[in-house]
C-alpha cells in the first residue's frame, strides 16, 4: 500500500488508480514526463494551475491532492454533460480536447489558429466545390495559398 505523506505520492495514486503510464497522465495534464516525475518524486514543484487540472480532469478531491485529507474522489451526483455541437449531436473526445486546448491558449494564438482553420475549411469546400464540377468565384477562390497552378487556372472557372 503507498503511503499518502506526500502530494507526489497522491498524485502517482491518482496516475495508477487512471491505468495510465507518465507519458500519458503527463500529456492529459498539459505537463511533460518528466515534470511529472519529477513531481511523483518529490524533486519538482506542483503548479498550482496543474493541481487544478488534475482535480477536474480526473474528478479529485482538492483537499485529498494537496494535503491527504478527506476523500480523494470528488462525489458526483449526476454524471457530467457532455457538450453539444453545433449540429446538436455530442461533442466527441477529439473534439472537446481541441476545445480544451484551444481554451488555453493566448488571445493571439487563438486567432492564429482560427484563422488557420477557417484557411483549411475554405480550401476543403473549394476542392468539394470543383469535384462536383461546380464553378467556383475565381476571385475568392484565386488566393488560397495551398492551391495548385492547375486549381488557380481554367478549372475555377
């Protein structure tokens, strides 16, 4: 039995209660392996913003983690929504995970990758666009960077 004297301790219990090796708990709480060994060590420092992220991500008593009190599974009542697309079905895990991450990152990242993504889906209905035969607006479509020469060409119409 491990003895619960120590936040590294708790938190490896925590890892091994998930049936996850470090590289995987690491990687589900946003930190590297080897901070997390660190920290079931004893030899690094537990963020607070990492505590926190461990107590919801894997529904652990706060008081438990930090300091060996109370229960270490935080009681549910209902389980957890799951959130809803905007089509209405429920968000997948991939999903909610680029939700999660994108939620993380600064303001300006979050534009960047915004941006990115509203790039790809216009090239992706673009290329939709001309399998179909359909004639695209040249003039939109002409400054798509990933577009080939023969796409830029005749084809668009």
């Amino acid at each position: 039995m491990i003895s619960m004297n120590n936040i590294g301790m708790r938190l490896k219990k925590v890892r091994e209660e998930e049936k996850l090796n470090q590289r995987d708990f690491a990687k589900k709480i946003g930190i590297s392996q080897g901070m997390l060994s660190g920290i079931e060590n004893g030899t690094e420092k537990f963020a607070k913003r990492t505590q926190k992220v461990v107590c919801l991500e894997f529904g652990i008593e706060e008081d438990w983690l930090l300091n060996g009190q109370g229960p270490m599974i935080t009681p549910q009542k209902t389980p957890p929504e799951v959130p809803e697309g905007p089509d209405g079905r429920k968000m997948t895990s991939d999903e909610l995970e680029l939700v999660s991450t994108y939620d993380k990152l600064i303001p300006e990242t979050q534009n960047e990758v915004l941006t990115y993504a509203k790039d790809k889906l216009e090239l992706q209905e673009f290329r939709e666009k001309t399998k179909t035969g359909e004639k695209g607006d040249k003039e939109k479509w002409i400054n798509i960077p990933e577009l080939s020469d023969a796409e830029k060409g005749g084809e668009l119409g």
